[in-house]
C-alpha cells in the first residue's frame, strides 16, 4: 500500500496483496482512527471510504474476469 507523509493522501494505490482492503489503513496514525469498514475495489477498481473520504484505487484499474 503506497502512503505518503503522516496523513491520510486523498488516494491510496492499492494491490491484489492488500485484500481484504479496509479503513482504516496500516498506515493511517492511531488518531485518525474510524471504525473499520471493507471496501470493495474489484468491481470499479475504486472505492472511497464512507467515514474519512480516502479513496482507493486497484493498480492496474478494474478487476479482469475471466471464463
């Protein structure tokens, strides 16, 4: 999971090795702590986190699905 400073970017790059995806992240600080809610990104290949407004994105865009 990609970060930046000691605050929350207004986008987190994220990869297949971080599902479950969820925000909090890791590397969010302690005080800007919410309730832990999942996101999905593998419809989309975004998500926006209802409680802080962080978005997500999946590397490489919208999940392939194959037949």
């Amino acid at each position: 999971m990609a970060d930046t400073a000691g605050t929350a970017p207004s986008v987190v790059d994220v990869t297949p090795a971080d599902m479950p995806l969820y925000c909090p992240n890791p590397a969010m600080p302690l005080w800007s702590s919410h309730p832990r809610v999942f996101l999905d990104v593998g419809v989309t290949g975004e998500a926006m986190c209802p409680y802080c407004g962080t978005r997500y994105r999946l590397r490489g865009g919208q999940a392939r699905h194959e037949n």
